[in-house]
C-alpha cells in the first residue's frame, strides 16, 4: 500500500491546490444555475412617484341638522360609500333643541379617497366612486398644498374619473405599458386607507385580464388595499403608473389579500374622452350573450368552448340588421377572436359608434361573416309584454313533454311584437321553465323548424328526437332569446 509521511502529505496537498488554481485560470468555471433574487427595494420608487399622489376628499351639502345627527368621520363615510352600505343617520346625543323651519346648509366630509397627477398643468386621475355625487373636491398634495377641483367628467361602468386643479410645475406620472406587465411581477400602491396619507404597500400581480366586469378586464394583485386607496396608482419597478386601485375582494371591509386595478392603458382611453367631451362614448350592437358551454359547443360542433353565445338579439338593433340571430356564436369581431364571452362588449365598447365593423358567426355547423354598424350605447328600453287582454284560444298541450302549454297568437298581439307568426306560450314548466322560459312568451322556432302556428308547433314537436336537448328560440317583448330544453323521461 502506497503511503506517505505527514511532510509529504502537506507538499502533495499544496501541489493538488496549485494544480487546482492552476486549472482554474485555463479552464472557465461554470455559471451558477439559478440566480440569487433579493428583495426588491422600494425606497427609490417612492421618492419618485410618491409627490404624484394626492389625496381627495370630497364634500357634500346638507342641511345643518342632518349634519349634526350623522356623527360618522370620513373613513367610515368612504367605507359605507365604496361597498354600497347606505349611510345611517346617527342620532346626537343631547337632547334636541328647537329649529328654524329652514336650515342653512352645510358642507359635510363625503368620503375620502386617491388619486395622481396625469399631467403639469393639474390634470388628475381618480375612481368615479370617489368623486360621483360630491358637491365639492378638495385635492391635497404631498406639499400639504390643497385645491379645490374641478370634476372634467367620470365614468360610472368603468370607474374611472379626470378632475382638474389650477396648479402649473406639478409632478406628473408615467405611464407604463400594460402588456409588458406579468404575473409574479412585484408592484407597489400608494394612497390615503382610511384617509392615512402617503401611504405604501407593496405585492406581487396575482394574475391579469380579470373578469369582474362588462368593460373592463381587471389587474389582481396582493397589494394591501383598503378603503381611502381608491383611485390611487399601482406602480411597476420602473417607476412607471400601471393600473388604478378600484375595487377590493373583503368579507369585512378590510383587506383579504385580493385587490383590483384598472389596466392604465384603458383608463386613458377613457380619461381622454373625459377631458375632451366629459362623458364616455361607447359602441353597442344590440345582442344579449352568455358564455358558452362545453354542451353547446359540442352539440352545434363547434369544437372547443369559446366565443359569445347569442342568447337574445334586439329589435331594430345594428345586430339584427346584419342579420345575427338568437342561437349563433359569435367567434370573432373585426378579425380578433372571441375567447370568452365578455370579450365581445370590451371590444365592441371601445368601437366608435358609426364605425362599420365585421363579425364572423357560428351558425347550424358553419362560419359565416357579417357587417354591423357599430350603434352608441344606450339606456335599457323597459320589456314589452305580449298583451293579454284579449281571450286566450284554446291552448296546445303537444309541449307536454318539454313542459310547454301554447296557444295561437292573435293577429294583434302579431301587429304588437312585429312578427308574422308564432305561438304563445301559456305555462312554462318542467325542463321549460329550467330553460329560462315564461308565460307569454312567443315561440317561432323548435328543434331549427319555425314555427307559425299551433298546427306548425304540434308538427315540429313529433319530429324531434326527444332523447336530446331541444333548442328553442322565442320572443319575450322586442328581444329573441334562446333556450335549450331538456325532455322529461
């Protein structure tokens, strides 16, 4: 066996270092495989963006003895406001003494809230829930500075808001990109909670394009947000402005760890619509939509669930004059492709009205491409309901099975909804009224065969396979809707 003495040990070991060091300067050492991350440092950011943030507050007039008898201070107000609590009146505790029968007004604190600066000349950015209603803004800067403002317009459906002060040299934002934004990305939020000026959280984006409403798809974030944040700036690393804080997910009005904010590059389109008009123009088509199953998607054989399933068309609307009919899928709106279906409003929304756009549709196992004249939106038209003065005919009972009773209709009820036939339906049970169905609805199609009468409906019903769902399209007042019902066995 080789051995060596204990000074040969240490001339081996100091030669099989030199050999080491030796190799080492001829041959490159390899990179560490995984980066060592750090976390990251906001002081920068707040030095930065922190003298763009303001705070508002908003004032309201009332008379000086519904003052006194709401003891309710501003984080409470803003609490109650921005989750739909009404205020309660608060009874004073003294004993009341006599009033004038007129009282002078007074002006009491509203609510409490954040916003930041779009621009040097005093241009500001907020929610809409912060400043809707509100007989007076008070915007207070970081310099402790305030200004009365001047509210340029808001926007209730997308919650977005422009007021402006009489201020020059202010320190604006920028404005980031929204789609160079990913998931895990860490993000940071400064406002007023509670009315705690300056205040910074920070999180990471807890997933994007956030479905919570018709016009807009939300940033989810971790970021700490209370009541007082609205309207405040999420900010990414680099400084720059990416979304508005708006909402919140809370069981208790306190932060849960789930926050919502407005992508920044659709609350500019809407804030310069504000700034130019003081109200928000958006595009409508006149169709009511659901998402689509997987059921349905398989039995029109369309494939895989996507798109926007028509579920009613309106009367006279630009859908129905480019011929889009209840039952049809809509896969795409001028070239983009509908994935979902609140797709199809955000995109038809931001569509100015009197713009001619396409729409490629699914109908009856084809594609089929159709032109709409984009319309504005506008307020709901209140239901029509067919007219049931005149004496009911003799109902049908072949629906039986559907849990449908019809009977014809009358040539003016036919005069009334604008239809040339159809039946009527006089109790909608069983699977009939799990589709949705109701009395005094019109039906004009079954399983694809219109139908203009009894005698029509009867005809269709016997034909169908009643070992499948049935699909049904009908009128209920101006609005076709359809229905897939399911046979009893």
């Amino acid at each position: 066996m080789f051995q060596l003495s204990l000074k040969n040990m240490r001339s081996y070991a100091v030669a099989c270092s030199m050999a080491v060091i030796s190799v080492g300067m001829l041959v490159p050492v390899s990179p560490v495989s995984a980066q060592t991350r750090t976390l990251p440092d906001f002081t920068d950011l707040v030095e930065q963006v922190g003298p763009s943030v303001v705070n508002i507050r908003t004032l309201e007039k009332v008379s000086s003895q519904a003052a006194a008898g709401n003891g309710i201070d501003e984080d409470m107000l803003e609490f109650f406001k921005r989750f739909g609590v009404p205020v309660p009146n608060v009874p004073r505790q003294s004993p009341r003494q006599p009033k004038p029968q007129q009282q002078p007004e007074e002006e009491t604190p509203r609510g409490v809230g954040s916003g930041f600066i779009l621009s040097s000349d005093g241009l500001i950015m907020t929610n809409a829930h912060v400043v809707e209603g509100a007989d007076e803004v008070i915007v207070t800067l970081t310099d402790k500075r305030e200004f009365k403002a001047k509210i340029m317009g808001y926007d209730k459906r997308s919650d977005v808001a422009v007021v402006k002060i009489d201020a020059t040299g202010l320190p604006a934002v920028k404005v980031g990109d929204v789609g160079r934004l990913k998931v895990g990305e860490w993000v940071m939020a400064i406002g007023s909670p509670f009315g705690l000026e300056n205040t910074v959280t920070a999180g990471i984006v807890s997933a994007k394009q956030r479905d919570t409403g018709d016009y807009l798809s939300f940033i989810q974030t971790d970021v700490a947000i209370n009541p007082g944040n609205s309207g405040g700036p999420l900010i990414n690393m680099r400084g720059e402005v990416v979304g508005i804080n708006s909402q919140i997910y809370s069981r208790s009005g306190g932060f849960m760890g789930i926050s919502f904010a407005i992508p920044i590059d659709e609350a500019t389109r809407v804030s310069e619509q504000l700034r130019v008009s003081g109200r928000v123009s958006r595009g409508r088509i006149g169709v009511q939509i659901e998402s689509v199953s997987k059921e349905v998607a398989e039995s029109v054989g369309l494939g895989k669930a996507q798109g926007a399933f028509v579920r009613g068309v309106e009367t006279g609307s630009p859908a129905e004059k480019a011929g889009v009919e209840a039952g049809d899928i809509i896969t795409k709106f001028d070239g983009k492709a509908i994935e979902k279906s609140s797709d199809l409003p955000r995109l038809v929304g931001n569509t100015k009205p009197g713009t001619k756009s396409s729409l490629t549709v699914f109908r009856r196992g084809a594609s089929k491409d159709l032109n709409v004249l984009i319309a504005e939106i506008e307020d709901d038209k209140p239901v029509k309901k067919a007219s049931s003065k005149e004496d009911k005919p003799k109902a049908s009972s072949a629906g039986q099975l559907l849990g449908l009773a019809v009977s014809e209709l009358s040539d003016a009820q036919k005069k009334e909804l604008k239809i040339k036939g159809g039946v009527k339906v006089d109790s909608a049970t069983e699977g009939a009224a799990r589709a949705g169905v109701k009395e005094g609805d019109v039906i004009v199609a079954i399983a694809n065969t219109e139908v203009n009468n009894v005698k029509e409906f009867e005809a269709a019903v016997a034909k169908m396979d009643k070992s499948k769902p049935v699909n049904l399209l009908f009128r209920r007042g101006e609005w076709a809707q359809y229905a897939l019902i399911r046979p009893a066995k």
